[in-house]
C-alpha cells in the first residue's frame, strides 16, 4: 500500500517538536523505507517521531519512528523500535 494523510494525525506539539500518531495496514518494514512519508514531508521535521500500528490487517504490531531526515521533499524514518514483547501466557 502507500501513505495514507488520514491516518496521521498529531498528538503533541512543543519547541519545534512534534509527536505523531501513524496507523496502517502496512508492515514495519514498508513504512520505514525512504520515500514513504514523501507527501507529508511538508509537516514531518527531522527529530519528529511517530507512535505507530503496523500491519493492522494482519500480525500487528506498535512501536516508534524516528524522523531521521527530511532534505528535498524526501522524507526517511528509521526502522521502527518495538513496543510490547513477547506474551508467553
């Protein structure tokens, strides 16, 4: 799939910094890659990070990107850090 403007939304904003929510039914490794964020790269400033639920129609999964650059338009989150663990119960 591809970035959806929707479903981003903000939820804090403070000092130049901006706290992101994201959901989508993508997995982790498509959102993190360069260019996926391009159409909000008007909004998303280096140093920005993202909540996320990946892959929502399938194993989903949360955690946190990191707006690692935004030069020219094209915009590049780093790869999504984990939040939860495993459920052994």
């Amino acid at each position: 799939m591809a970035f959806v403007s929707k479903d981003l939304s903000v939820l804090s904003y403070a000092n130049g910094f901006t706290l992101w929510h994201y959901t989508t039914t993508d997995a982790a490794a498509v959102v993190d890659s360069v260019g996926y964020f391009n159409d909000a790269s008007h909004m998303l400033r280096t140093g920005d990070i993202l909540v996320a639920n990946v892959d929502t129609d399938g194993t989903p999964g949360a955690g946190l990107f990191l707006v690692s650059a935004n030069a020219g338009g094209a915009v590049d989150v780093d790869d999504l850090t984990a939040i939860g663990g495993t459920d052994t119960d």
